[in-house]
C-alpha cells in the first residue's frame, strides 16, 4: 500500500474553508478539473466528471463536521490504483486566522509503480489545494457557487 499527502495554509478561517469544501458534492465550487458533481444513494455517492469528461464514482465512508473532515473511498475511476482512501481535512493553525488543509490518501498501485502512482495523487492533491487557495483569496469572489 502506498500513502501521500498535501498541506496547505490559507489566509482564511477554518469555518470560512470548510463551508467552501466541507459538504460532499462542492468539488466543482472549488475544484476547476471536476466541472460536475451528481449525488446518488442519499448523498453517499458522487459521481464527478473531469474537464476530458471522464468519470469518477467516489463513496463517502466518514463525515465529521465539527472536526471538519471527511473520507471517501473510489468505486470507479480512470486511476492505476485499487482500495483507495482518502481524507480532506481543514485544522486551525493556533494564534492566526489561517486555516491548514490536508488531503491525503492510501491506495495500492495497480499495473505502475508505487512512485508513479504517489506522483498521479500527489499532484492531484497539490494542484487542488492550490486552486482551493487561489478560490479563497481570488479578489474578485463576486461569482457565486454552482447551484
């Protein structure tokens, strides 16, 4: 099993980050590679579609609101990996109104190496908390969410 992860600080409080990325179906709010986001199964399931229209099937496995965090697992996907898990989590940095953000995640490489698949999900996860910052802090925030 292979593991990677991303870090971030951003010039935001904790409750401003997650309501922007804490409800499951708000990738495409923040998130510009997955233009589209569908709930099924009570809100458990999400498929995405990415900027080439491929899609990814992802299931909500844990949801903590008041630590703001949550896990989620893929059952589809165009990714050389199998039992993936991943989790997003926005931590308060103490003394700042600054929030750190983690994404992280645990899968097994499937027909790559473990270094290429770390490199795929490590840049996935770089690349998304940067585009999250880049949302938070854009000065013009005037264009509303999806909805």
């Amino acid at each position: 099993m292979a593991t990677t992860a991303a870090s971030l600080d951003i010039p935001a409080s904790p409750d401003r980050v997650w309501q922007l990325i804490g409800g499951f179906d708000s990738l495409p709010d923040w998130l510009p590679y997955i233009p589209a986001s569908e709930l099924s199964d009570g809100g458990r399931v999400r498929s995405l579609r990415n900027e080439d229209g491929g899609v990814i099937v992802e299931r909500l496995e844990a949801f903590d609101d008041k630590a703001r965090t949550y896990s989620y697992s893929i059952l589809q996907a165009p990714f050389p990996v199998t039992g993936y898990l991943s989790t997003l989590a926005v931590h308060e940095v103490p003394g700042q109104d600054t929030s750190r953000v983690e994404w992280s995640g645990t899968f097994t490489p499937d027909g790559v190496g473990d270094d290429e698949a770390i490199a795929l999900f490590h840049g996935i996860y770089a690349d998304g908390l940067a585009a999250l910052n880049q949302t938070l802090t854009a000065p013009d925030r005037s264009a509303a969410p999806r909805g």
